[in-house]
C-alpha cells in the first residue's frame, strides 16, 4: 500500500499524451503488475523506484520476454520526473539499468521496448545507445530493440 501511494504521486509528463500515458501507467498499474502472480514471477518482474530526498525521480520496469524472435528483456517503462528532466538524466537512469539488468540471470542479451513515435528525446537517447526501430505498432508506438 505505501509502493503505491508513493508512486501515485510521480508526475513525469510535461505535456504530450504519450508521457501521460506513461505517468497514468506508473501512478496506476505498476504496483498490480508487478504483483500480478504467476505472471511476475515467470517473467521475473522488477519495478525500480529512484529517490532524491524522499521523492522519487525515476522509474524503470523490466521484465523477461521470450518470443520466436526474440529474447532477452522487455522494458515497460522508463520514466524521470518532470523535475528531473534534461540535463543528462534520461541518460544516467539509463545506464542504472542496464548495468542492473547486466548483473540479473535473464534469457539473452536484447532489449526491447515501445516508444511512441512523437517522443523523439527518447528515441535520441536509444539511438546513441544502439537501439533501432524495428517495426510499428499499431496505435503511434514502433517496437524499438537494442543490445546490453
């Protein structure tokens, strides 16, 4: 009960429906996904929370993902505070993340995840990290995949 109070108070969007989307996603569902059995154990769930003086400045949700054509870890969400944005910050919780997922026993080394195709601070952060647009998915998402 407390994850979730503490979560419902995470603001990260400045705006644009996408980032609302995500911030209603982290506010709303992260706790009942990660808690979400036998899902979140098969698919060895993680939902990170980074604080700064008892707020919180990030989030990150990761899970397993084993398809035909891919395996490795589908990232849910990956979101700094409107607070905190700018500066570098997408960037560092980036790399929290990946050197987490780095140290994890997981099935493969590819990343992947949706990003919306207005979101173009993201897509520039993926893009320098090697990530690329793969396809599209249906309602303004792509499917972008990277290696760790």
């Amino acid at each position: 009960g407390g994850d979730a109070a503490f979560l419902e108070q995470f603001a990260c969007s400045t705006g644009p429906g996408f980032e609302d989307e995500v911030e209603e996603w982290i506010r709303t569902y992260a706790v009942g996904w990660l808690n979400d059995t036998p899902r979140a154990v098969f698919q060895r769930r993680q939902l990170v929370v980074l604080e700064d003086a008892g707020a919180v400045v990030a989030v990150a949700a990761w899970q397993d993902i084993v398809r035909v054509d891919l395996e490795g870890i589908w990232i849910e969400v990956l979101a700094v505070a409107a607070t905190a944005q700018h500066g570098g910050n997408g960037q560092e919780v980036y790399d929290i993340v990946v050197h987490e997922l780095r140290t994890v026993e997981r099935d493969g080394d590819v990343l992947a995840g949706l990003v919306h195709v207005d979101n173009h601070g993201s897509q520039r952060m993926l893009t320098r990290n090697g990530w690329r647009s793969v396809a599209g998915w249906g309602d303004d998402h792509e499917l972008w995949v990277g290696r760790m």
